[in-house]
C-alpha cells in the first residue's frame, strides 16, 4: 500500500470505528481561535511548561531522598537530567517527519537496543534482569530499554500513519500486532515485564488510533486475556511449564491477596502503603520520610518513589504532581488534535499513552491498585536512562509542533 503524504488529513471518519474517542483525541482539530499566545513559536508551552516543572518537582524528590539513602546519588540525577535536556534538544531540532519513512530501520535500531544487554561482556545485570549495559572506560550503566520506547512509538506511528485513519482489512491490523509482538517478544527475553508492559500498550494505543475496528481489538483483548490466564495457571502447576519468573508469580499473588506473607512476599506493598498513609495532608515535611529513610520501604527512590513523595509532601504535594501529569498529558492530546499530519498525531498519541500507563502503574502499585512491577515514575525515579527517554519524548512532542505547517 502506498504510503500517503506525511501532512495529508486523517481520512473522513476519523481514525476507526473502535471509540470515538480516540477519533476524537487525534481525528479533529481545535479550535484556533482558542490558541492563545502561548501556543505560538516554536515551542508549545502549554505542554512544556508542566512537563518541565515535573522535571523540577522529580529534583526535588530526589534531593530530599539523597539526604537520608545513600544510593540516592543527587548529583548522578543532575547528570541524567543534563542528558535528558541534550537529548530532548537534539530531537525536538530534528524534523521528525523523516521518521516516517523509516520503518524498517526503526524496527532494526529496536532490536538492536533490546539485544545490546544480551553482548557477553556487555550486558550487566542487577534485580534478576540483565537489562542493562556497562559503558566501557567509564564505567556507567544504561538500560536500552528505555530508548527502545521511543523508537518503537515512531515505529508504530511510522506503520500506522500508512493508513490514513482507516485500516481496512484484518491482515493489516495483524500484521501491525505482529510487528508490535517483535520488540514485546524481545524485551521480555532479559525478562523486563514492566518495560514489556509499556510497549505492548503504546503500541496497541497507536495501532487502535491508526483505524482498527472495534470487533478485531475487542477479540485481541480477549485473545490477551486468556492466554495471560493460561500463563499463570501453567506457572502454578507442577510439571507443567512456568512461563513467569517465580518473583512475577509472587506479585502477582499479593496483588490478589495482599494479606498473604505481610513480611515477605507482600512486605513492599504493606510498606509503601504505610508510607502514603503516614503522609498525612501536609506531610512530614521536606527530608522527613521515615520509612524511606530508615529502610523500612525498598527501593524508595526508584519503584517506590509515590510512596517517599506522599510520606513527605503528603496529600497535597501528590494531588500537584498527578495535576501536572494531568496538564502535560492533556496538553498533548490538545496537540494531537490541532496537527494535521496522521504520522504527528500518531506519535503524540503513543507518547501520552506512555505516559499515562507509566503513571498509572506506579502510583497505583503504591496503593495496591496495580501489580509492583519494575516500572518508573516518569521524570521524578532516580535513573538516569529514564530520565533521558522521558525528557527526549517531551522533545519529541515538541518536534511535531516545531515542525507543523505554520497554518497550524
């Protein structure tokens, strides 16, 4: 099928049957008159502003957790978001159009970062994963992973945007899930299932904006549905083979139950709860984060970090960091719809869908809403990998704002 213009129109329907309100987050324009001086430049500062101001909050986070945890380095966090700005600066300057005719190099790049942690001598691995890679000479480790997001919502935009809003037969809509399975089916060879997580729903997200009807996504998910059931049963029987790792099982389990083993297995989740609650409106106020800071909560300053932020900035301090999440990942939607090009509004789709599945994950775990898995909170964990993917995604977005039609 031949591809179309990259800034010709979404096709007359919107971008398929399935809701129509993923037709209506990237189908339809705004209004322009409702614009305002500060969507104007090349900068869309609706959407920036917050994201920078979680970048800001996340550095504040992470000061007052350096205080008191010694693996809580602050200055490695300056030196991530100082990589996160480069990054976010170098893509937000490169026309991202050129992207979208790049789909089988963007597909090669993918597995390449996903197999970079499995090159002896290479990879590095911590927490039972081998995720990671140890740069030679200097000595620091970065997880591949986390590019590897951005790289697979460009190539799902890339391959969604062929169809202009309406893809027509059930062959197209497989093999766009199917060329989504590669990147999945190689991530979760380290195992990462948090990061697995991540790709399989920004690109379903994509894959649902790009047209697919509802009756072929609705049997997709039940297809899901029951092959995850199979999973679990399989790795709970004896003799039968165990597809999850015995820690996944786990989890699972005392998400269902969180009464089962409060020392052991279900101890993080019992902790981080106790460290929302203890929290209070106001909080304990700037450093004063007891179960954070005399061990009693794991990983505070990574998985866990909600639970450090509640203890400290209490009700108050979560309510503003869910409402800057709020107003960035709005905003991009707001974007979507004022951008013509189906490749544009593809990827702002797949970068507010990471976005939104990232927060909602690792706050939810925080409140046992949600399976713990291994997933950071955008732009306030401690990390260094993760904070340059999610800075380059707010260049990213603001790439296909710089580089709209100026009638934009």
């Amino acid at each position: 099928m031949a591809k179309p213009a990259v800034d010709s129109k979404v096709g007359e329907g919107g971008l398929g049957s399935f809701s129509a309100f993923y037709s209506h987050i990237v189908g339809r324009r705004a209004p322009r008159a409702s614009s305002g001086k500060l969507s104007r430049g090349p900068f869309f500062l609706p959407q920036l502003i917050p994201a920078l101001l979680l970048v800001v909050y996340g550095s504040v986070v992470i000061y007052t957790a350096s205080l008191t945890i010694a693996d809580a380095s602050f200055v490695r966090h300056l030196v991530g978001v100082a990589m996160g700005a480069a990054g976010a600066l170098a893509i937000w300057h490169y026309d991202y159009r050129a992207f979208a005719n790049m789909s089988k190099a963007l597909l090669i790049t993918d597995a390449v970062l996903m197999l970079l942690p499995s090159v002896p001598g290479l990879g590095y691995s911590a927490l039972g994963m081998t995720g990671w890679i140890k740069i030679p000479l200097i000595g620091m480790t970065f997880q591949p992973s986390e590019l590897a997001k951005l790289v697979t919502i460009y190539l799902m935009a890339s391959l969604g945007a062929e169809y202009n809003g309406r893809i027509e037969t059930l062959r197209d809509y497989v093999k766009l899930c199917a060329i989504l399975c590669i990147p999945f089916g190689l991530i979760m060879t380290q195992p990462d299932l948090g990061t697995g997580l991540i790709i399989l729903v920004t690109g379903a997200a994509i894959i649902i904006c790009s047209g697919a009807k509802r009756t072929w996504v609705l049997v997709t998910i039940a297809l899901i549905v029951v092959g995850a059931a199979l999973i679990v049963a399989t790795s709970l029987t004896d003799g039968l083979p165990h597809l999850l790792k015995q820690y996944q099982l786990k989890r699972l389990i005392v998400f269902v139950d969180p009464s089962v083993d409060p020392a052991g297995d279900g101890y993080n989740l019992q902790q981080a709860k106790i460290a929302v609650g203890s929290g209070g409106f106001f909080g304990k106020g700037f450093g004063n984060a007891t179960q954070a800071g005399s061990g009693f909560l794991p990983e505070a300053h990574t998985d866990f970090v909600f639970a450090l932020l509640s203890e400290e900035f209490g009700f108050v301090g979560a309510v503003a960091l869910l409402a800057l999440f709020g107003a960035m990942i709005f905003t991009t939607v707001g974007m979507a719809q004022r951008i013509d090009a189906p490749f544009g509004k593809l990827v702002l789709a797949g970068v507010a869908t990471m976005w939104s599945f990232q927060l909602l994950q690792n706050v939810g775990m925080c409140i046992g809403i949600m399976p713990i898995t291994g997933i950071p909170l955008p732009f306030i964990s401690f990390g260094s990998s993760s904070m340059l993917a999610q800075m380059t995604a707010i260049g990213m977005v603001q790439s296909v704002w710089h580089h709209r039609p100026k009638a934009a």
